[in-house]
C-alpha cells in the first residue's frame, strides 16, 4: 500500500468497529444501549449474543463477500459495472430457493419450518455454483470474455423465469420468496458467520494470490499474454473465488444489490490503487456499508424492520447517480 490508503484502511477498520458496537445496541425494539447490561441478566445477554452479534458480525462478512466478488468481477472483465451477479449467481439462487420452497408447500407446518431451516441455505448456494458451472458449459471455458457475459446473461434470464414460473404456479411460496429476493440478515446466525468468514478467508487468499494478473489484465490481453500470464488458469480461479464468494453471501442472506458494485467504486474514488489494495480496501468498505444498511434497517422503522436489500438499493443507486454526475469517467461512460 502506497499514500493515504493505509489512512483508509484504519479508518474502514474502525468504522466497522463502532458498527458492530452500534449493532448490538439496536434491535427489534430500537435503541437498547449495551454496554450498561447486566451480566446476570439472561434474557439480554441471550439478545445480544446469540441474536444481534451473529447478526452484525454476518452483515459484514456478507458485505465483505458481495464487495470481494465485485472487484474480482470488474478486474476480470475489465468493466466497471460488473457485478457479483454477472454470471447468474442471483438467478440460480433464486431458482435453488423456489425448487425448495414448491417442494415443501403442502407439509406440516413443523415439517416445512425444519425443511426451510435446513435446506434454504443449501438450496441457494447450490443453485448459484451451479449457475456459474451452467455458465462456463455455454461459454465453452472462460477463454473468451464476451461469450462469458452473454452466457451469463442467458443463464440469469432462463433461470429468472423458471423461479417466476414456480411463483406463479404455486402462490404460496411468494412470501418467502419475497424476502430471500429483497434480503435480510434476520436470520444469520453463529454457525453462518463460521461458513461466511472461513468463504472470506479463501476468496481472499485466491484473489490476492491474482491481483497482479488482475494488473496486467487491465492493459489488455495481449499484454497480459506478453508478459506470461496463464490467462486461462487465472481466469478458472478468480471465477471460482467470484462464485464461493457470491454463492454464500446470497445462501445466508438472499439477494442484496448494489453492495458489490458500489464497494470497489467508492475504494477507487479515494485514489488510485493496484489490485492488491484494492481487493483488501472493498471488502473492508462492503462490510461497512452492508452492515450499516443493516443498522439503518433495524432502527428506522422500529419495531417493525426494512429489509435490508431496499436499503442497499435506496443508497447505492443514490451514490451510482452522484458518482455519475460528478464524475461521468469514474463508471467508464464518456461524454
């Protein structure tokens, strides 16, 4: 790291520290300070760490993962509005979640609670893997970039209308389907947190074990291929890590947009900075935004909760906008 980006990487580390402490002073019932709590008070220690602490820490290892899948996605394609959805991750999710859901209808109330439980999560990190594997069968391997996007493409809008056609078939899975297609950390529990923290720990090590090839892949291709790069092999394992990434984020949290492409951008607009930096300076901004969506979602209607999908949406768009104003070249479009 070079200039102010060690700066930027204390305060991003701080802010998600003040985040978490945040989180677990707002639940359910609004401002519930923590830090005043009494040991001996079961009840509230149960809230804060077996409900609001697996909960924040999750929102910000999500965030992490979706922001860490967005800058492999936009390195890799070398196009700024790449996203960890590019390649049909969300629909293939969606489409794992909807198979599960119109299998269970019709089951004891208890039988369809343990089935949801434990399947929905393996459901929509199945359909999403397998999205990506359905993508690269299309695209014939990940030598060509433009036939990886429009497999990636077709694959989103096939398995978009298979998951609508299983809604529609069957109405009462649209509720469920609801909140796993607008998102919601309400349910991220310790055992989530492990998953989502080890997938973080992988990614990570994968992507900056790339990050010079990610360098010389923004030159072009040939030059890339001049300077010896397996563009083949590397292309295999940033897919790979894009898809772990991505695939548990979405299995424990549902859909949440905007996370992945706003992270890198925001990173981006404080300087310029290789990949190395990059790919540890976005994860770090993914979990402060996604977790501070979080926050914002829990405390601004309470008791009741906005899902946390509307909120990324809502802000992200809004920053997209300003950026694309102020900065027409920061998103690649020229006047």
């Amino acid at each position: 790291m070079s200039g102010r980006q060690p700066l930027w990487l204390l305060m991003l580390l701080l802010a998600s520290a003040a985040l978490l402490g945040l989180g677990l002073a707002i639940g359910s019932t609004g401002w519930s300070p923590w830090l005043g709590a009494s040991a001996g008070d079961a009840a509230m220690q149960l809230i804060l760490w077996d409900i609001r602490a697996p909960r924040s820490l999750g929102a910000w290892l999500a965030g992490a993962l979706l922001a860490l899948a967005g800058a492999i996605a936009q390195g890799l394609f070398r196009n700024p509005l790449a996203d960890p959805y590019l390649l049909g991750c969300s629909a293939g999710a969606s489409l794992g979640v909807a198979l599960l859901l119109f299998c269970v209808v019709g089951l004891s109330p208890a039988a369809t609670a343990l089935a949801l439980r434990l399947g929905m999560t393996g459901a929509a990190f199945a359909g999403a893997v397998g999205a990506v594997l359905l993508t690269l069968l299309l695209a014939r391997g990940v030598e060509q970039t433009l036939r990886l996007l429009l497999a990636g493409v077709i694959v989103g809008v096939v398995l978009g209308s298979g998951s609508a056609l299983l809604t529609l078939m069957n109405p009462d899975i649209l509720r469920a389907m609801q909140a796993f297609m607008l998102g919601s950390t309400g349910y991220v529990g310790w055992s989530a947190v492990q998953i989502m923290a080890a997938t973080l720990l992988l990614c990570l090590l994968l992507a900056q074990g790339c990050a010079r090839t990610l360098d010389a892949l923004s030159l072009g291709e040939a030059t890339a291929r001049s300077l010896g790069v397996r563009l083949a092999a590397v292309r295999l394992l940033l897919i790979g890590a894009l898809a772990l990434a991505t695939g548990a984020a979405v299995a424990q949290c549902g859909l949440i947009a905007f996370v992945g492409l706003v992270a890198p951008h925001l990173v981006r607009s404080w300087g310029p900075c290789t990949h190395r930096a990059l790919l540890l300076l976005a994860p770090l901004a993914g979990g402060v935004l996604l977790l501070a969506a979080d926050v914002l979602a829990r405390w601004v209607i309470a008791p009741q909760e906005l899902p946390v999908g509307v909120v990324t949406a809502l802000l992200g768009g809004s920053y997209l906008l300003w950026l694309m104003h102020r900065r027409p070249r920061g998103l690649g479009v020229a006047r």
